[in-house]
C-alpha cells in the first residue's frame, strides 16, 4: 500500500494537538507503520524545504520548525498520499476548508500544525529523509478486512 510522510510541526506540539491529530488519521483508517519524536536542525530543513530556500519568509520558517521536536509518522493505505493532503487543507490555516486539520486548528500561514507529502515520489524522498532503515514496520491490522473491500483498487 502507498506511504506518505506527515510531520507534526513544533505547533502541534506546542499547542498540545498531538493526540487530536493522531486521532483524526487512525480513525479515518491509515495504517501507523512508522511514529518517532525528533529535533530537526537546519541542515534536514534546507533539503526538506530545498523549494523555499530564497523566500523572504525562510529563517521564519526555519526557527519555527526547530522551537520544539517534532513527531514524524509514515502513514499507509491506498492513495495515502492524496488522502492526508486532502486531510491537511490548504497551507494557509485561513484559507483551509473546515473539516481539514489546518482549516480547524490553525489561523496562520507559517504555523499550520502538520506537513504531509504533496506526491508519491516526494513522499519517498522524505520518508528515507526523516526515518532510518528499521523504523518503518510492516504489519495487517486484524481488521483489514473492514477497510476496504477485498478487490478495491
Ligand atoms: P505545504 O506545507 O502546504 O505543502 P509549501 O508551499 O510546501 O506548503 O510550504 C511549506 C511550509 O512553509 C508551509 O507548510 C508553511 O509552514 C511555510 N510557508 C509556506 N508559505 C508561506 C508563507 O507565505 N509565509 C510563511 N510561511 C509559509
Ligand atoms: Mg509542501
């Protein structure tokens, strides 16, 4: 099945979100098969944010994601990737609809709670970014079955 990268950023730990958000993707259905607290530094975030490096708002965004550690989780299921986007909402917390993370946990712009994977190839690249080999596990939910149907694309 699809993985998908998802970063509780240092506002969802801050703000004490953790379990809400947690919450929102078990019961929507993914599969945990990676969770693991970390401070990250500039180095990871250069290449994490490599498309944002020149904007005005970087060194913003860089101290705002190192103001605390933050808790990384590879999701699973089918269109993972899409599914957790759809989930999260758009960047700015003001503009995401109700009902997705941001849309109902954050106002802002630079402080919009979690990442997660725009594509499957970028969801990849940041997974081998952010876990080492060994993090990541494989296992079925008992109830699998009851996820989706036994020939679902
Ligand atoms: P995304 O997180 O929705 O994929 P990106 O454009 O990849 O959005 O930006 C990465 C992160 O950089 C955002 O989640 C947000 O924290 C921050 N960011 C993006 N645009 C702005 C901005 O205009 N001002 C401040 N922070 C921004
Ligand atoms: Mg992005």
């Amino acid at each position: 099945m699809e993985q998908t990268l998802v970063i509780l950023k240092p506002s969802a730990i801050h703000r004490g979100l953790i379990g809400e958000i947690i919450n929102r993707f078990q019961n929507k259905g993914l599969i945990i098969t990676g969770l693991k607290m970390m401070q990250l530094d500039e180095t990871i975030l250069r290449e994490h944010y490599a498309h944002l490096v020149e904007k005005p708002f970087f060194p913003s965004l860089l101290e705002s994601m190192m103001a605390a550690p933050v808790i990384v989780m590879c999701l699973e299921g089918k269109d993972a990737v899409e599914t957790v986007r759809l989930m999260t909402g758009a960047t700015n917390g003001r503009k995401a609809l109700p009902g997705t993370i941001r849309g109902d946990f954050s106002m802002s712009g630079q402080e919009n709670i979690v990442h997660a994977s725009d594509s499957v190839e970028n969801g990849k690249i940041e997974l081998a970014r952010f876990f080492k080999p060994g993090e990541i596990f494989n296992y079925t939910p008992s109830d699998l079955r009851f996820y989706y149907a036994p020939d679902e694309n």
